[in-house]
C-alpha cells in the first residue's frame, strides 16, 4: 500500500491536524462508552512524542450542516482528558475561522485542541473544496486516523488530504494492515462468516467474497433465504423469499469461482422468539410449519469448526443467529470461541467488523482473541464489498 505512516512524517513544531472519529454514544450528558475515544490515544501520543501539535477534527451525530448545541463535541471533553492523563485538551467553538485560529495559535506543547463539529458545516458532507482549504490553513500536516469514516468523501477526510502532507494515523495503519492482510493477500485458505438478518443488504459483499475466499459460512436469517433458494421449507422463519433467485445466483456464482457455501446442516427451532423459549434441534429440512429457525444447531457448529481448522485466514461479520437471546446464541459463541482458540495457538488469522459482530464477540468472551476487531461499520463492510474508500485513496496520492 502506497500510504505514508507518522513515521514518515516530520512534525516537531508542526500544528497537526488530526481527523478521528470520537462519535461514541452519550446519554445524560456524559460519555457512555468510551472505547473510540481510547483506540485515537496512540496517534495523539506519537504526534506529541515527535514535537507535534495535535488538532483533532471530528464529526458527533448528524447536525446536518447546522449548529445543533446537543451535538456539541465539547462534551466528550472529560472522556478525552481521562484518556490522554498529563495533556491539557483545549476546545474551540469551531472548526474553521476565527474561533479555530485563534485555539490554534494559543496551544502550547503538549496539550491537545479538539474543533468543533465538522459536520456544523453544511459543505462538510459535500466535499466543499473551500471547507477544506479553510480547515487546511490551520495546520501544516494531515494525519487521517478515522478508518471508520474512510468510506466517506468529505471534506475533513478527503479533501484536506489533497491539501497539506497527508499519512495514517496509528489505528488507520492498523486497520489497513489487519485488512490486507485478510483480503488484499492473505494466507490461504481463507473463510468468511456472513450472518445478519437479510440478504439484500449484503448483496454486494456476497457476490464479492465468493470470488476471493475459498469458504464463505452463511448464518442468520440470511441463512433462511439460502435455504427457501433450495426448496426447504423454513415455516415461519425470517426470510426473504424474493431474493431466492439472487440467493441462487450467488450459489452458481460460488460454484463457478470454485468457493464452498456452507449453510446450516441443523437449526434450532421454537414457537417464540423470547428468552428462554422452548426450542427443539432439528435437521435444517425439517422446520416446523409453525416454528421459526433462531439459531444453527451443534452438528453445523463442528462442521463450522474443522472448516476453521482447515484455513488460515478468518473474516466474520454477523452473527449465525438470533444471538442477542439466549439460548439462541450458543452457536455463535461456539464458532467464535473456536476461532479464538485457533487464533491463539498461531494457527488462524482472524478479522472481524460491524456493530452486530463486535457485540457479538464481546458477549462470547472472545473479541480480545481475535487478531483484529474493526471498529469501523459502513467502512469495514463496504472495503468488503471490494469498493475503493475515497479516504484511503486519498491518502494513498
């Protein structure tokens, strides 16, 4: 990759501006979580380490172009300040002209500037090249560290990096390492687990992972679709039964690149879906007409298991069923415990991303196991969806 890293990069004395994503979830006026904010602490400590001035720009919510006072960034201030303990972090009431510059030029080494809200400005969205130059005449260097908003072309992402000296930040490098080296040129064989609810939401990245992977795994109610595609009654599961002709598309599709589907062998069934509900394991062709599939059953779960054996890269994004209740999380904590057990002895390299993938994870026990979690949502699934991230482009020249 063509990208430049901090350590390409001269900052001492250089004013840094930093685009990171710090939209992390606030209830009663304070931070709830705080985990966005911690994954930004390596970049801003390396800029300072290097003699830098970090400048931090961000987007909180969606303001749509205006002024929204309860999507202030300044109330992320406290969560900041406990994450970069020794480093005064300043405020300024915009992100651009006077109110910007002036923040600027006050900052002394080692203390932190955080702007306001870029998407305060309605040509934050759009790309508005005099947005851009507005924010590039605060700094002298660009450093991009918000993989999560890459899939984006706006004007704190791409285009202050055609403006100034542009690298990836430290999770951006991160991100961009751990990706490549489960899609760009990975260590084959390579499975891709594939759940969530609908099909049609994942066309795009089914239809590019059976080209690139020698095993994609589909789970959930995505499953259920596969399975009407090939004439198995499901009840009254969740499925999308006018995406049985794109689901056998994507079957011939896989078939021709060589690509082995693997669809639940057994289900687990009940008549509510509710925690605790009397379920039953059945064959996957043997759903109750009155029943719905809420989670793939223990013999798909081992087969699940030796095909992870087999291969050496894993990219999963979804969970296999309805894992938010139990007991209907039992095989998604099963193959993610698997996968986690093969990662740490050496023998898998394994990628997970997406909100529903990431809780999923941390309810199994497992998220610190894998080699990388993204943090990333739209982006992790559009870079799997094999589309160019105008962020990363950017940066890339």
């Amino acid at each position: 990759m063509a990208w430049k890293t901090l350590d390409d990069m001269d900052l001492d004395g250089k004013v840094v501006l930093v685009r990171v994503d710090i939209n992390v979830p606030v209830e009663n006026g304070r931070v709830t979580d705080a985990t966005r904010i911690e994954k930004i602490v390596p970049t801003v400590e390396d800029i300072l380490a290097k003699g830098g001035k970090p400048v931090l720009l961000a987007h909180f919510g969606r303001p749509k172009g205006e002024v929204v006072p309860e999507m202030s960034l300044r109330i992320t201030l406290p969560a900041l300040e406990a994450a970069l303990p020794g480093h005064a972090v300043k405020f300024a009431e915009d992100c651009i002209g006077g109110p910007a510059k002036q923040a600027v030029g006050a900052l002394e080494p080692g203390e932190v500037l955080l702007l306001e809200n870029t998407r305060f400005h309605p040509g934050e969205e759009k790309n508005d090249p005099m947005l851009a130059a507005a924010m590039a005449a605060l700094g002298d260097v660009f450093v991009n560290d918000a993989f999560s908003a890459a899939h984006r072309a706006h004007a704190s992402t791409t285009g202050l990096a055609h403006l100034l000296p542009a690298c990836a930040g430290r999770l951006m490098a991160a991100e961009l390492k751990a990706l490549d080296a489960a899609l760009g040129e990975p260590e084959r064989p390579v499975v891709a687990v594939v759940g969530g609810a609908k099909v049609s939401t994942k066309l795009d990245l089914l239809g590019n992972l059976v080209t690139k992977v020698n095993h994609l795994v589909i789970g959930g109610g995505m499953a259920n679709t596969f399975l009407v595609a090939q004439g198995v009654e499901v009840g009254k599961s969740l499925a999308e039964r006018d995406m049985a002709d794109t689901a056998r598309e994507i079957l011939a599709k896989a078939a021709e690149a060589g690509c082995s589907i693997h669809l639940p062998k057994d289900i687990v069934v009940a008549r509510e879906f509710k925690a605790g509900a009397a379920n039953e394991t059945v064959a996957a062709e043997a759903c109750p007409a009155d029943a719905m599939i809420l989670d793939a059953g223990p013999e798909t779960v081992a087969a699940l298991g030796g095909v992870f054996e087999t291969c050496r890269t894993l990219i999963w994004n979804g969970p296999l069923g309805a894992f938010e209740i139990e007991p209907f999380d039992a095989a998604t904590n099963a193959a993610a415990q698997k996968a986690a057990e093969l990662t740490r002895a050496g023998n898998l390299i394994s990628v997970a991303g997406g909100g529903d993938t990431v809780a999923a994870l941390n309810k199994a026990g497992v998220a610190g196991d894998f080699s990388y979690i993204s943090t990333a949502g739209g982006a992790f699934l559009e870079w799997m969806e094999g589309k160019e991230l105008p962020g990363v482009a950017a940066l890339e020249g």
